[in-house]
C-alpha cells in the first residue's frame, strides 16, 4: 500500500504568490519523520523542511513551511511568496522509527508534484 | 557541487554490457543508500548500507550489485540489465538516525541511465 500520497500531479502558481502541495501519509508506527524534498530538471533532491511526529510546532525554513495535522495524516508544504525558481517537483518523504527494524534509514516517497511559477 | 558526488552523469549501455556507478560522499555519514526513480513512479529504494555493511535489501534483481568499500564509497555494479532498468539512480547519505534524526538525507545528482 502507498504509504505517502501526493494527489496533485502538477500546480501552477503566480510569482510572490502562496501555494500549498498536499501530502498524506499512512503509518501506524508512533514516531516517524516527515520530509520534503525539491528536484528541479537537474535531478538533484534538495531536502527542504523536515517535521517529527512528535514536534508540536508546525514546522518553517525561511518561505517554506509545513502544515502538519497529525490526526488527519497530513503534512502539507506551504511555499509563500513563490519566485521562478521555485518551478520543480516536490516530493513529500516518510521514515519510519520502529526500534526493531533497519527501515529507520529509510524514506518512502510520493510520487511527486510538479510546480510551476509563472510570472 | 553538492557533499554527494555521483558518476558518470549519463550513461547508455548494452543489454549485454557491464557498468558501474559511483557515489562519493564527503559529509562524514555513516549510511548510503541508492534510489532508483522511474517516470511517473515513486522513487524506490534499492539498498542501504549502514557503517559499510548492507542493512536492506529491497528485492532488487541480482543484475544490480552494490558495493560499499568504506564509508564515503557506494557502487553499483549493473550487468545484463533490461530496457526497463532505464531511469534516473540516485544515491543519498545521511549520519545515523539516533544521533541526527531530522538530519535531511543528501542526494547526488543522479546518473541518467538508458538501456539499449
């Protein structure tokens, strides 16, 4: 079963604009790690913003922040003031932290969301 | 030029032929990982090492090999690959999850990887 689920395949949004990309996520383990990642056409995955399970802030970095409402399993990236460069996919990651398992060292992904900013 | 190196960029290969991939990292992690990422699919984990010694092992096929020498070196060996096996590898690191658990995971660049 698809653990982490990106229902926006691809968004368009105006410059200095705010946009939101959902993700939900599917976990019965306690404590996990939510991340986001953006890859624009170079390929690279460059990690965004992370929240844990158990933070009870909402996390931000600088223009992005992370609307986490762990009874709903969500964990929306909110992206304000969008700019040009902000045109990419963003793709929404899970760890799981079950103690008697290696999968702590891994993320499942969405399947993404393309984003483009126009001007 | 990010921590995580990957090479070659591109690489087009055979059916029959044998290549490798390189990951180097240079940010002192204790964990590698290679991803493969298909068009219009999550990206999927491959293998993962863990202090030089693979951790798990996603039911890769056989005709992809991992090796991880030391710590800052990931390969991945690929022989008689399919047309399938065409897609983007990405290697990652990331320190241990006990001692930096909101650490993000580096990516490399990617090797674009087209079989003929």
């Amino acid at each position: 079963a698809q653990k982490i689920t990106q229902t926006q395949p691809g968004m368009f949004v105006q410059e200095k604009e705010a946009v939101t990309l959902d993700c939900t996520y599917d976990t019965s383990d306690p404590s996990y790690g939510l991340f986001w990642y953006k890859q624009p056409s170079s390929g690279e995955m460059i990690f965004l913003i992370y929240q844990g399970s158990y933070d009870q802030q909402n996390a931000t970095e600088g223009r992005y922040s992370l609307n986490f409402q762990k009874a709903r399993k969500s964990a929306n990236l909110v992206i304000s003031a969008s700019q040009l460069g902000d045109s990419a996919m963003y793709f929404c990651a899970m760890r799981e932290d079950e103690d008697n398992s290696n999968s702590g060292y891994a993320l499942n992904f969405g399947k993404g969301t393309s984003l483009l900013v126009t001007p | 030029e990010t921590g995580v190196t990957q090479t070659p960029r591109h690489l087009v290969m055979g059916m029959t032929n044998k290549k490798s991939l390189k990951c180097e990292q240079h940010l002192g992690h204790n964990a590698m990982y290679w991803y493969k990422q298909s068009a219009k699919k999550p990206l999927e984990l491959m293998f993962v090492y863990s202090l030089e010694e693979r951790v798990e092992n996603n039911s890769v096929p056989s005709r992809f090999s991992p090796e991880c020498p030391n710590s800052s070196h990931l390969f991945l060996h690929l022989h008689t690959l399919q047309p399938e096996d065409s897609a983007l590898y990405l290697c990652a690191s990331s320190q241990d999850r006990e001692m930096e658990p909101n650490y993000g995971y580096t990516f490399g660049s990617g090797t674009r990887l087209t079989v003929v």
